[in-house]
C-alpha cells in the first residue's frame, strides 16, 4: 500500500495531503524545511516503509523507517508542529496556518486504522513523501 504526503513549504512549518489511493485521508503538519537538520526540520521527500511502533508516550503510532540521518520519526498526534514535533509527522482533520491544524488525534486514528489494517494483512506500507504540484 502506498501513503503519499503532498507538501507545500512554509517559513512557519510544512503542510500536507495524505493520499491512500485516490482518497484524501487527512492533511498534515510538519516542521518547515531546514536542511534535514535533527529535530528542527521535516524529513527530506523520498519513499519510506512504515512500520507500528509502541512506546508509553505516544502508546501505538506509525515508524517513519529508513530516513537519512534520522531516527525515531514517528506519525503521532500533535496540533502545532513548532511547539509539538522535532522532526515527526502529525496528521490533522484540517489546516489552520503553516504548521497548525485541528483535530489531531481524529486524523492520526484514521489514518493509523488504514496503515495497521494493510500491515495486519501482510501488505507492505510505503510513504512517498513529494512535493505538492501547484495547479
């Protein structure tokens, strides 16, 4: 299965589209773009495999695998990226500014419920993380 992040770059933070096959599944907030630099700026755009991962903290939330330089980047609820990621992904329901949105954790379950049911069947789950086309 294949998970597509649209990005658009902002000085305050990147949003996103998360795509599964032709459905808009919610949007995303990141930090802005700051040359891959550890907990200060989102991942580079590349194609990842994601995995469940558990930890008392976040409790069951989404591995961002393989990123370069990088450890530990997680799809995990948050509503801020500047005051709430260091480097993560958190989905939203809806944008309210660069880096911001609303009703974190809805958009984290739906899309946590899409990635653990195409893992629970063996699928492999990949994100493809690229920058959004401007119409």
């Amino acid at each position: 299965m294949v998970v597509k992040l649209l990005r658009t770059y902002g000085e305050q933070g990147t949003n996103g589209e998360i795509w599964i096959g032709g459905d808009l599944v919610c949007y995303a907030i990141e930090l802005p773009w700051r040359e891959n630099v550890r907990n200060i700026s989102c991942i580079p755009e590349g194609t990842y495999p994601l995995a469940k991962r558990y930890s008392k903290r976040f409790g069951w939330h989404i591995l961002v695998r393989d990123v370069p330089m990088r450890s530990a980047i997680l799809f995990h609820s948050a509503n801020n990226a500047e005051k709430e990621l260091r480097g993560c992904i958190a989905p939203v329901s809806e944008l309210t500014g660069d880096g911001k949105g609303i009703r974190s954790r809805v958009a984290f379950e739906k899309l946590k419920e899409a990635v653990y049911a195409a893992l629970d069947q063996g699928q492999d789950v990949v994100l493809i993380v690229e920058r959004k086309e401007t119409e």
